[in-house]
C-alpha cells in the first residue's frame, strides 16, 4: 500500500493567516521561536530562530463530537508552502517515537489502534493499520502531550482536504461550496502562490478562472483591468512591490455562490516607508464553478494609501 504523510491543508493556514479565529474561537496568539522544538504543521519543517509563529487551538475533524481531540499546533506567522513530499516521513518527525494511532470513517477513534511506535517503523505500522476494513486515516501525535503532527492517508482514502476549517466549517471540492468557503479557498489559493517560489500561474486556476478579471481603482500604483491568469499573477507581484504586508481582520461575507460581497478591515503596510494603515475594505465578487470571474475592490480612502506609499517614513 502507497501511503502519504498530509500536513494541515493551506485552507485551514490560510483561514489563520487572515486573521481569522481558532478552533476555540479565539485569536492565535504570537511568539518567537527560540529554536527546535517548534514544528509548523503546514511546511512540516521547523520554525527557525527569530521567526514568528502562531500558537492556536486546532481541530483536525469535520465536526465537534466526543472523540475530536483539540490541542495547540504552531504555524508559521508568514505563509509557507504545504508539505510536497508527501511520500517521505516529514522532517519535524525527529523525536524517537510518535503515537500512531487509527480513526474510523466517522471521525472516531477505533480503539485498541494507538501505539507508542518508534519514529523508524511509522510508515510500517501506518500501512497495517491502513489495510484494516475498520481504518479510514492515522494520525501522528506527540507520544509525550498528544499534539497533532500529521495525518497519514492510503491511496484509497480522501486526503485532509475535506476536514474542517479551524471553526469548524468544512471545507470541499469546489461543488456545493457556501460563499465564506469560497472566499477562503480563494484566499488560501493566493496565500500558497505568494509563498511558492516558482510562481506557476497553474496554482491559480484552483480558484480563478481563466477569463478572469480584477478591476483596480485608478487612483493606485496597480490601477487597471488585470486580466486572465498571467493578470492576476501580474497584479500580485505589483501589489508586492507596494505593500510588505497585507493582512485581514473582522472578515464577514454574505451572498451566494455565484456573487459574493466581503468586508473586513485591511491592515497594510508600506514597502518603501515602512508605514502602517488599517481601513474598512469591501470588495464585490462574481465567481463560476467556484472560481472567481470579476473582482471589484472598493478601498476606503485611496488617497491615505498613496500619502501611506509616499510620505517619508521620518514624517
């Protein structure tokens, strides 16, 4: 049996990058990594020395029951990319041995199936669980506090994919998708772009549509009618080179699956001054097949943002 070791899906990091609440309802808190011992759940590697990380409660389960086991996770502050090599043991996996333990396709724990398992003989003792009837998944967690550290799948098995947001709405395909999950995967499609290296426009199409188009206000340094899929990568990176950083607070959408209408205050801050500005946003959105077709930002004061962009940041 092929099996693959699944991080936390980007649209649950994604949800928490956005400023968005935990599984407990509560905003993540902020720290700084002093070095090993602090594994992000979504690249599976290590959180560095000085880098910043969320801690937070998560919930890798679709929907609160008995046996939904919630605990505290970090994650890197700034987008990482997921964990690729799923084929390969993660490289947080460093300490002698890891609970390994089995759920059901209703989300329970089937008794009886979690062992202490030394780190060497995880992927054995992943497959003999994964040949049962009664196993759906398995779980990695930290033999000493029983912390989430992955999930590990058989190829007949769906990915993490379809479990729930860190409040608990499930996240799908694109079919029968509500308008805040669309929104979300949207948001996570551009959060995972941002953080790829190669920038392949390919990652796009999972939420953007191929005949897409984002119109800017003309009052801005990345005014205009953005275009297509090369449009929309064209438009992030010039709206990287004006702001280091974007982030969403209070987040609210209504509509439905084909028109969407979001609103949220948007904190941003300047690349050339270093200067910080929070304003309400509000944006309009048409999507088809649960890909975005048109984008209208509407930007509270866009002359505050071009003073933010310019002014010296001694002013």
């Amino acid at each position: 049996m092929t099996i693959t070791f699944n991080a936390m899906p980007t649209e649950h990091a994604a949800y928490l990058w956005s400023g968005s609440p935990d599984a407990y309802g509560l905003q993540p808190e902020t720290r700084v990594s002093d070095g090993p011992g602090h594994p992000c759940r979504h690249c599976l590697r290590n959180i560095g020395a000085g880098e910043e990380f969320l801690v937070f409660a998560y919930r890798p389960f679709p929907e609160l029951q008995p046996y939904a086991e919630t605990g505290p996770i970090f994650l890197h502050k700034q987008p990482c990319e997921r964990y690729a090599a799923r084929e390969v043991i993660p490289p947080i996996l460093t300490s002698p041995d890891y609970i390994v333990r089995g759920y059901g396709r209703d989300d329970r724990i089937v008794y009886g199936s979690g062992a202490v398992t030394p780190t060497g003989e995880i992927a054995a003792r992943a497959e003999d669980l994964l040949a049962r009837e009664d196993i759906a998944y398995v779980h990695v967690r930290s033999a000493r506090n029983n912390c989430f550290q992955c999930r590990i799948d058989g190829t007949k098995v769906p990915d993490l994919e379809n479990a729930a947001t860190p409040s608990g709405a499930t996240v799908h395909g694109t079919a029968g998708l509500g308008p805040q999950a669309i929104v979300e995967r949207m948001f996570s499609v551009e959060m995972a772009f941002l953080a790829s290296e190669e920038k392949d426009i390919r990652q796009l199409a999972e939420a953007f549509a191929e005949d897409v188009i984002v119109r800017e206000p003309a009052s801005l340094p990345y005014r205009g009618n953005w275009r297509g899929l090369d449009g929309i990568a064209a438009l992030f990176a010039k709206m990287g080179e004006v702001w280091s950083d974007m982030k969403v607070d209070g987040l609210l959408v209504t509509g439905s699956s084909e028109e969407i209408h979001l609103s949220c205050n948007l904190t941003m801050v300047s690349r050339a001054t270093g200067r910080t500005v929070i304003q309400p946003f509000c944006e309009r959105l048409r999507f088809r097949d649960g890909r975005l077709i048109e984008g209208i930002p509407f930007y509270y004061d866009t002359q505050e943002l071009l003073e933010v962009i310019t002014q010296n940041a001694a002013a």
